[in-house]
C-alpha cells in the first residue's frame, strides 16, 4: 500500500515537472514571437511586439504602427486585427505576451498595454479572463495577470467600455467565436455571472464541455 502511495505521488510530480517543461517552452515560443513582432514595428519613437496565443495552440503577432499625421496602430490593435481576420473572436484568446521599449528610456521598461484603449479593445473583442504577461526585450517576465485583474485597479476604462448591458442591447453580427469555450475557462463561467451571460447571450459560444465525448 505504501509503495502505491509513493508510486502515485511520484506519478504525480513527474507529470507536473513534465507540465511545467511544456510551459516554460511554450512561454519561450510566444516570447520569441512577440520580440520578432516587434522587430517589424513602423515608428519612430516607440517599439512595442505583441504575440496572442489561441486556445488552439495558434500564435498570431501584432507590431505598433506610428505616423506623424494620425495616431497610428498599437500593436494590440493590429494584432487583433489579424486575429479576427482568421476567424478568432471572444473567448478564443489565451493570452498575450508584450514587450515594449519607448526612445530615451532603459531597455527594460514595461508598460501593460495602453488602458483607456487597449484594455477596452480587448475587453470587447476577446474576454475578461485573458491572461497578460509583460515581458521586457531581456526576456525577463515582470508580471502576469487577467485583464479582469487590471481593470480592477482603475475607475474610468471599466466604465467607459461597452458592458455587458450595451453588448446585449446591440450585439455585433459575425462575432461567434472560432473556437468552443475552453474548459480552462470554466471556473470563470461557474463562477462570475457576469462572464457566463456574455458567453451565453452575445458571443453564444457553446462550452467545450458541452460537446459529447467520443
């Protein structure tokens, strides 16, 4: 019986070793494609990458563009974009990995993302729960956090961007998502009404769990 028991917790550490491998490469992959993102920025004062992971595995890129006579593209925004022109919507997004340097300050500066227009892009084309790693062009992660935790240290972008009442009262044509509701995201579902009435009644994305399993 003891051996058992030692057998299975060692079972057990093995595929969490195993686990967090796959994590740190993955995290690598999309750390070198937000860097390589960034290389392709159009500016002159800023360099901002940025890469989105899927829920499907697939990584799509996003650099900032700056001109002199408009305000340009952040990298969010055009990496947004290109997502949505592959089909990606809601709760199809992972995550998002920064890297960011502005002209005259250290290489590791970081900023996450812009709030009073990026966080609301994202909190209206992808979901509250996408996670946001700030990576400086070192590679090293300053910090992680769900775009629901970074609205919740300020009053204005939450109360400025669409709410699920204004979502509900005109909704946008052509938003379901490519991908069923990942089942990384249930305890989000079950717990926050809020999440689970955007899900249900504007982007009517159908639980993975839902699906039968063959």
């Amino acid at each position: 019986m003891v051996d058992e028991k030692l057998e299975t917790l060692l079972g057990e550490r093995l595929d969490n070793i195993v686990d967090l491998a796959l994590e740190n490469e993955r995290l690598g992959k999309l750390i070198d494609s937000a860097l390589e993102a960034r290389e392709l920025s159009k500016t002159f004062r800023s360099k901002v990458g940025i890469a989105f992971e899927m829920y499907d595995g697939t990584i799509i890129p996003g650099f900032n563009i700056e001109t002199y006579g408009h305000k340009g593209n952040h990298a969010e925004e055009v990496g947004l974009i290109i997502a949505m022109s592959k089909g990606y919507h809601g709760t199809d997004f992972k995550r998002m990995i920064v890297v960011y340097q502005d002209a005259g300050h250290d290489d590791i500066e970081v900023f996450p993302a812009c709030p009073l227009d990026c966080w609301g892009r994202l909190l209206e084309f992808a979901h509250p729960y996408l996670e946001v790693v700030v990576v400086d062009i070192n590679r090293n992660v300053h910090y992680r956090s769900t775009l629901k935790e970074m609205f919740s240290g300020i009053k204005s972008p939450a109360q400025i961007y669409p709410s699920n009442k204004i979502r509900l009262a005109k909704p946008k044509s052509n938003i379901t998502p490519k991908l069923p509701l990942n089942i990384a995201l249930k305890p989000a579902y079950d717990s926050d009404s809020n999440f689970k009435q955007y899900c249900d009644e504007v982007l009517k994305v159908k639980p993975a769990w839902d699906y039968p399993t063959v």
